[in-house]
C-alpha cells in the first residue's frame, strides 16, 4: 500500500468522527475474519456440518462388531396353572436368574448379519402335584446368519446417502464462505466508496471556502461585483451542504457493515484499503475450464443424481420379488452342576428360506418407478442449466474485466484533465475573467471524475473477485481455492 492512501486513510479515521481517538481501522481480511466468526449464516452451516458428519461417523460404527450384555438379575413367579390332563389347578413356583451375551457383525458387502449368542440361565421350580423342587443350569450357544436375498444392499446404500450428506454439506459451507466474502468485500467497499467521496467533498469544500475568501477580499477592495460574492457563498454553502451529507452517508455505511460483520454497533470504525488497481492476466477458455472442473455447484448437482438414482434403486425394490435366508447351528446343555452343563449336550440347527411374492399392486410399482426416473431426468436437467450457466457467466465477467480495465484508464486521463481544467479556470477566477458559476461547473466536474476513477478502480477489485469466485481460481496469486477436502 502506498503513502498516500495510508495517509488518507489516517486522515480520515481521524477528522470525521466524533470519538477520533477511539476509531478501529479494519482491513478486508479483517473484516473477513470476522464476519467467519460472528455470522449466523455461517454458524447454521457449520452446525449442519457437524451434524452429517457424527451421522457419518456412528453410521460406520454400526458396521463394526457390536457386544451386549442383557441380564435377569432375578426372577420370580408363584401361579396357579390348569393340568388339562388331570383337570386340576397345581400351585407353580419358578425362581430364575438368566443372561445373554452377544456379539453381531453387519457385513456391507453381502448386507448380511453374523451373530453369535450364549445364553445362560439358572432355573429353580416346582409344581405342587409333584412335591418336589427341580434346579437346573442351561446354556445354549448358537451362531446364525441372515441374509437378504433378491433385492439391493441396503447398508451400502445407506452410507452412500449419508456420505453424500457429509459432501454435500461440506459444500454448502464454502459456498457459504464464498458468499459471505463477497458481501463483505462489497460492503467494505461501499463503506471505502463513502470516505473517499467524504475526502472529495471536503476537498472540495476547502476550495470553496478559499476561493470565497479571496472574493470577499476583493469585492470589498471593489476589485469585483457583489454578485460574485453571493454566488461564492452559494457555491460554499452547497459544498458544505454536499460535506455534511456525506458524513451521514458514510456513518450509515459503516453501520450496515458492522452490522453485516457482526462488529458492535457502537465501535467506531474506519475502512483501510487500497485503491491501486493491477491488471490482473485472465485467460478466458483457462477460466472457464476451471470453473467446469471446481465449481461445488456442479458437484451439488451431482450429488442430486446420485441420490435420485439411490432413491430409483429403492423404489425398485418396492413390492418385488424378495427373499430371506437364515442359518443357525448352536449347542443346547442343561444340568444341575454348571461345570456338567455341556456332559450331554444336544445339537440345535434351524434353515429358514422366506420369500415376499407380489402378485398384483395395480401398476403401483411401475408408477412409483416412473416418477423416480422422472426425477432423475429433471435432475440431469438442472445439472445441464447449472454447467451452462456457469459459462455464461464466467464469459460476462471477463468482457467486464476488459471493459472494466479500459474505463479505469479513461477515468485516470479524465481526472488529470479535469485537474488541469480547473487549475486554469481558477486563475481566470481569481482574475476575474471568470464567473463564480461558471468555475463551480468545473469544480463539480473535477469531483465527478475523481468519482468515476475511484468507482470504476472499486468496480475492477469486485469483479476480480466475482472471478475467483466463480472459476475457484485466486487470479492474483495464481493459486487455487478449492478446499483440499473437496479435490477428486
């Protein structure tokens, strides 16, 4: 940054406020960091983030061995229970104590289950017509499998979906960031916009003061008409006018950007920029190849087939043909001594094959799987509109560069002129060869330009970033801004 813009800066920080000393002055990557920090918007997507990503997280958890433990500390019932064979009621008493271990696999690749249990309980009864009391240990080991037949994986669908989520809300956070840069850095601007048509106006006003001073001098020496000297004072009071309002303008600028940044509404602050424009080298068929290859939209739109296609897969599945498999092999013993449990144990196998046979739904299922194909077509719709999109405007932006680049030159001459212009008018003014009127049309064309320079210089900073923005390409620094994370 150059001299003079940060003396301006400090100029400005320090004449047009009511509480000088106190004044902040903040950078654009101040302001950045933070609008990052205080923005609701931003805190919403991050949340989000947070929220996909432990959803991720226990979805893969579940997929890795799960233990557990279930106990029956304790038991007891005492009932009447009706013998049909003898047509009697017996008094029962059962005391039991029981607990299962267990231990279950999910398999992503088959969509099957693994499971191996052991149960273990100790029973003591008896039975009033007997007059005896039986207590008695069992334990049953099984190993079983299940596994889904004719249909498709479901586990695996499910972590795609959500591992889609995760993506996706990863996206819409540096979307956001993305966003949010842009309002700031156009907010700072129009705050950087306002002190320096403060700056202009107050230049503007000294001149207005120094010349009515002269005339007045002069117009009491009668050295020039009276009329010069009111149209002096006119000029003076509408260049003070021009300078108070401008004060107003530029504290509800700087309002509407602490309030954008998250900034307390009461800290006094004052922009520090720079104002100097480099032509930045933009290479139109390279921009837009890189905006193709990064831009999240793109891949937002992706994500919105993908799901379409999984939400088709699951409609398919919808009243069809379907099946079920289940194997079980385990050993069952039972005895009064716990360490004798197994001195006879008995086998205990079970094969279950289940079948769902749909018969008629009434074209249901053809309906349903008509709307999900028509979704994904309106899906690869979007993503056509959304790629050519992206063209149109990476090509409007950099003609706005181009033509953005010239008008910086064109305004560069014309303040030089229009500085020049004024210098000579004002001689002729003080010579009295020119009216008061007539110098302040050059006066307000001189400001005019200074304007035009600083808006079409402001105009090249915003649409330089528009560009980064839109191809995810820092032209200046010719470094790429694609998070790491989103890279294929």
């Amino acid at each position: 940054m150059n001299k003079k813009t940060l003396l301006i800066a400090l100029v400005l920080s320090l004449v047009f406020s009511g509480t000088s000393w106190a004044q902040q002055l903040v950078k654009l990557q101040d302001a950045l960091l933070i609008a990052a920090k205080n923005s609701p918007d931003i805190k919403i997507v991050q949340l989000n983030l947070i929220q996909q990503q432990q959803l991720l997280t226990a979805t893969e958890a579940s997929y890795k061995a799960n233990f557990r433990i279930n106990t029956t500390p304790l038991s007891y019932s005492n009932d009447r229970v009706f013998y049909a064979l003898d047509n009697q009621f017996y008094t029962t008493k059962n005391l039991k104590t029981a607990g299962n271990f267990n231990i279950s696999q999910r398999l992503p690749w088959t969509d099957g289950t693994v499971t191996l249990s052991n149960s273990l309980f100790w029973q003591q009864s008896s039975i009033e017509k007997y007059d005896n009391v039986t207590k008695k240990f069992n334990n049953n080991v099984r190993l079983q499998y299940d596994q889904p037949l004719f249909t498709y994986n479901k586990m695996k669908l499910e972590l795609n979906t959500l591992q889609l989520s995760f993506e996706n809300s990863q996206l819409n956070y540096n979307i956001q960031m993305l966003q949010l840069e842009k309002s700031v850095t156009q907010q700072f601007y129009t705050v950087y916009n306002q002190q320096m048509r403060l700056q202009i106006s107050l230049d503007e006003y000294n001149n207005q003061k120094k010349n009515y001073e002269i005339i007045k001098n002069k117009v009491e020496g009668g050295l020039s008409r009276l009329e010069e000297l009111y149209q002096a004072e006119l000029n003076l009071a509408s260049s003070k006018s021009s300078w108070e309002n401008g004060k107003v303008t530029l504290d509800n600028a700087k309002d509407n950007f602490k309030m954008l940044i998250g900034m307390d509404i009461y800290n006094e602050v004052s922009v520090l920029a720079d104002p100097v424009v480099d032509s930045v080298p933009v290479i139109l068929d390279e921009a837009i190849k890189l905006a193709l290859d990064n831009r999240m939209e793109l891949r937002q739109r992706q994500i919105s087939i993908e799901n379409a296609k999984q939400s088709l897969t699951q409609t398919m599945a919808f009243n069809s043909f379907q099946g079920n498999l289940s194997l079980s092999v385990g050993l069952l013993g039972d005895n009064q001594d716990l360490t004798k449990v197994y001195s006879a144990p008995a086998d205990n196998e079970q094969v279950a094959l289940t079948l769902q046979i749909p018969i008629f739904d009434w074209g249901e299922r053809k309906a349903r799987i008509k709307a999900s194909q028509t979704s994904i077509e309106s899906q690869q719709v979007n993503y056509d509109d959304q790629r050519n999109t992206i063209v149109q405007t990476v090509r409007q932006t950099y003609r706005n560069l181009q033509n953005l680049l010239n008008q910086i030159t064109i305004a560069e001459q014309n303040v030089r002129n229009a500085q020049l212009t004024y210098e000579i008018n004002n001689e002729r003014y003080l010579n009295g060869d020119l009216t008061g009127m007539n110098l302040n049309l050059f006066q307000t064309q001189l400001s005019s330009k200074k304007l035009d320079l600083i808006n079409a210089q402001i105009n090249y900073k915003l649409e330089i970033l528009n560009m980064k923005i839109q191809t995810l390409f820092d032209w200046e620094t010719k470094t790429s801004i694609v998070p790491t994370e989103i890279k294929k």
